[in-house]
C-alpha cells in the first residue's frame, strides 16, 4: 500500500483521506489542533455550542454525493432539517423574510416591487441551468488546463463569464433591498458581485432554488460525521501535530516532520494554508513568492464573536443577514482600500432558534459575523469597539435589548485565524473567485516542483466554501489515483 499523509483535517482534507483510503492507500492525516475540523470546529462552553466558522448548510446534494460514493447516506451520520425561513434580512426601514420554497420568495418579491416575482424566476431558470452544468461538470475537472472548460454548454454561456452578477441582478431588479439580496449569496465565493463572473448566479439557485439545511447539533456534526467514515476506512488521525517541515530528496518527498518526528510516505496532500505549506519546503522546491500571493485577490477575513444570552431573542431566525448599511461601501473597505469599516454588515446565527441542542434551556447561543479585510490591524480595543456597534444596531432593528443578557463573549480574528490555521494575512475564506482566478487560473492540486507533493482546499480548484472543499478532496485524489495505478 502507498503511504500518504495528509496536512490538516478540514472538509477537503477529510473529504480526499477518504477517497484515497477507499482505493487502498494507507493514509495519515496530521492535525496542528487539538481537534479535527480545521475551520469547521466547535467551541463548547457552560453548555452552549458554537460552530467555530461555516454555519450555512447550503447544496445538500454535494454532501449527499459524498456519502453516496462511499455506500452511505448523509442520514446514517446526522439529521437535517430544511429551515422555514430560510433567513431574515434586515434593512433599516423593513425587514425581509426568505422562505423555503421559490413561491413564498416570490410573494416578498412581489411586496417589495410589483413584477419582480416574473423576472425571478426568469433569473432562476436561469441559475438552475448554471447550476446544473457546473456541478455535474465544470466544478468536477481538476483545473490543469483552459480546454478544461470548453464544452457545448459553456461555449453557449461564454458571455457569463465576461458579466458581473450585478450587471445581471440590476437588469432584473430595481429595488434596492433586492439588489442586495440577490447579491448577497456570491459573497459566499469571495470577491465582489461586481467582480463575479454572472455564471455564478448558480449560488443563488443553491440559495432559493434547494434551500437552506440545518444538522441537528451543528456543522460540526459534519465534521464528526467525515471523521468517523475515515476511522471507519482505515485512516489514521493524529490531533496536535503541526508539521515542521516537508522533506524532499531528488525532487520527491519522502517524509513529513510533525514534532520532531519523520512520517516518511510516497506522497503528502496538504489542506492547510497554500503559501504556508510551500514555506515548509525549502526554497528550491517552491512554486510561488510571496509577489505572487501579495497580487491575488483574497477572500475576507472575519471579526467573529460567539455570545451566550441568558434568555430567548425576539423577532430573530436562525440565519440573520444585517443590511442596514451601505452594501457597497462596506465592500469597497474589504477590497478596494482595505480599512476597519466605517458602518459594518454583519451576520448574526442563532442555531438555538430551531435546534435546542445548541444552548441551555431558555436560552440563546449567538454567533456574530463582520466580514472585514484580511491582513488589518487585530487588538482587543477594536474588537470591543466593533462588538458594540453591532450589538447597538440588532438592538434596535430588533426592537429589544440584550447586552444585559449577556453570560459571555468570545472573539476570533485576524490574529487567530493566522495562529489557529496559518492562514494567510488570516483570511478567513481563500482566494476569491474571480475570472482570473477560477479554474485553471487557481493555485494547481499538484505542484510543478515536486513529483508527488498535492494541495487541496479553499485555495485550489473549485474555490471557498464547504461543498467545493468537498469536491476539491475528491479532485485531487482522483489524480493521485490514476497517477500511482
């Protein structure tokens, strides 16, 4: 059996240790944390539970594929439940509720601005085709050449890579509250609509078109989940090993050190940070410098806070997009003059809302999210500054008061996610898709230096988000299986 050691236990990581595992490699995934997940763990305190990052279950088919090539299904592990609503949007003279069917959606379309309801659906016709060629075929070729791309049906869609998904929402819609709505799901990928190729409007498909998903006891029940089928193959896990260094000799590696030990094996399949794995090479056998990272459009970092409530919140969903500030201007302070914003976005979660698992009886688990530029200043006082300032706001646009509710705070930033992941100027998503930065245009699975190193992950091919990370994993294994057959 071929020897394989993964760096990391993320969603690809997990996701490509399995694969690997299935076609017989013997395969060792090293995790710096004293936890698998990557940024998907979970922070548990005074009996409240919080999924540390990804909290939007969104394109269940993708972790359904995933289970189903391993004879299982996404039940044997955990339950889903579809939301109703989906998410809350909050504006500062409205309130806008997403329901989970596309006739609910339409009908507050419809309240918003009379017509627009037709011109969804046109729009997600439109999505839903998208989306059906770029999951059953662009997303699942592993970025090693442009002819990748050229198919009848993308040859027919051409000029949606050349428009911008806001050039397409504002032909559909006037109103500004459905502008930002429609807007909103390719934040997921990373980069500005203004900036997204219009053929990404198959997010809002995976958005209105197959609905919101919730785990019952969290993402992390994912995790858990992923973790348990690779114990189930045969793959070892080793918690609290950050690997030091991956040792290369006549241009192949031959082992990884993780505490001071070498792991020797045939290959290594790296999921964390993509410059950080290339600092533990020695120069020679680098493929980028620190120009070529520095040029790249990364996704945001994220000001997270992770709150418990000594009672239940009114008026809240268990998504809650706040939206009651200049969308534009927000965005322009994360990628055009990167800046601490002057009036944030943000995301609040509350799990608890329809999982009551998530916090103690009568009360509330409160996860918050400003998306913020990666590389900024972190220090506590600005922390405790932008924590009051949304806090100050959901008070108000929710009509009730809840710092006094407070049992406790816990943050996560910048500074952390460079600690925690070794994630570069402590991005919190990857690189953005943009169109020069998707497909073959991304960081390559395999590197053009070193004969069997291979990467995986929000870096690579497809992109940000957990079912690419999902697929990612399939990706790169499925090369390294037709490379050692």
């Amino acid at each position: 059996m071929k020897k394989a050691v993964v760096i990391g236990s993320g969603f690809s990581s997990l996701s490509c240790a399995c694969y690997l595992a299935k076609n017989n490699f013997d395969v060792t995934i090293l995790e710096k944390n004293a936890t698998v997940g990557g940024r998907a763990r979970q922070f548990k305190k005074d009996g409240f539970t919080f999924d540390m990052g990804p909290s939007w279950y969104w394109m269940p088919d993708i972790f359904e594929n995933f289970f189903n090539d391993f004879d299982k299904k996404a039940s044997d592990y955990y339950q889903l439940d579809k939301l109703d609503p989906a998410y809350k949007v909050f504006f500062s003279d409205d309130q806008v509720t997403i329901g989970d069917s596309l006739d609910k959606i339409c009908e507050e379309f419809e309240r918003l601005e009379v017509g627009s309801s037709n011109e969804l659906k046109k729009f997600m016709a439109k999505a839903k085709k998208n989306y059906q060629i770029a999951i059953n075929d662009i997303v699942l070729r592993p970025g090693q050449s442009p002819f990748e791309l050229v198919t009848p049906e993308t040859i027919m869609r051409v000029d949606q890579f050349f428009k911008n998904i806001s050039q397409e929402v504002r032909k559909r819609v006037s109103d500004p509250k459905l502008i930002s709505i429609l807007e909103f799901p390719v934040l997921f990928l990373g980069a500005k609509p203004s900036k997204t190729p219009s053929f990404y409007s198959f997010m809002n498909y995976a958005d209105f078109g197959l609905g919101t998903w919730h785990p019952k006891g969290g993402m992390y029940e994912i995790v858990k989940a992923m973790t348990a089928l690779a114990h189930e193959l045969g793959v070892g896990i080793e918690t609290n090993s950050p690997v030091d260094k991956i040792n290369v000799e006549n241009g192949k590696v031959i082992s990884v050190t993780a505490n001071g030990k070498d792991i020797a094996c045939d290959m290594a399949i790296s999921g964390a940070d993509y410059s950080h794995t290339e600092t533990l090479l020695d120069s020679r056998y680098r493929q980028f410098s620190e120009t070529y990272w520095q040029k790249k459009t990364f996704a945001p970092s994220s000001l997270l806070f992770y709150v418990g409530f000594d009672k239940k919140l009114r008026g809240i969903g268990h998504h809650n997009l706040f939206f009651d500030t200049d969308f534009d201007e927000h965005a322009k302070e994360i990628y055009d003059r990167p800046q601490w914003p002057t009036e944030p976005l943000f995301y609040a979660n509350f799990p608890s809302v329809t999982d009551d698992s998530m916090a103690p009886k009568g009360c509330e688990t409160g996860f918050f999210l400003i998306p913020i530029a990666p590389g900024l200043e972190d220090t506590e006082t600005l922390r405790d500054q932008y924590f009051d300032i949304i806090i100050d706001r959901f008070e108000k646009r929710t009509e009730q008061e809840i710092k006094n509710n407070i049992i406790f705070k816990e943050s996560f930033c910048v500074k952390d996610f460079i600690k925690d992941y070794n994630s570069y100027k402590g991005n919190a998503y990857g690189m953005a898709n943009t169109l020069r930065q998707t497909a073959f245009l991304r960081p390559p699975l395999k590197s053009k230096k070193v004969k069997n190193l291979f990467f995986t992950g929000q870096l690579t091919v497809p992109g940000p988000g957990v079912p690419p990370a999902l697929i990612s994993g399939k990706l790169v294994s499925n090369l390294i299986t037709k490379q050692y057959s």
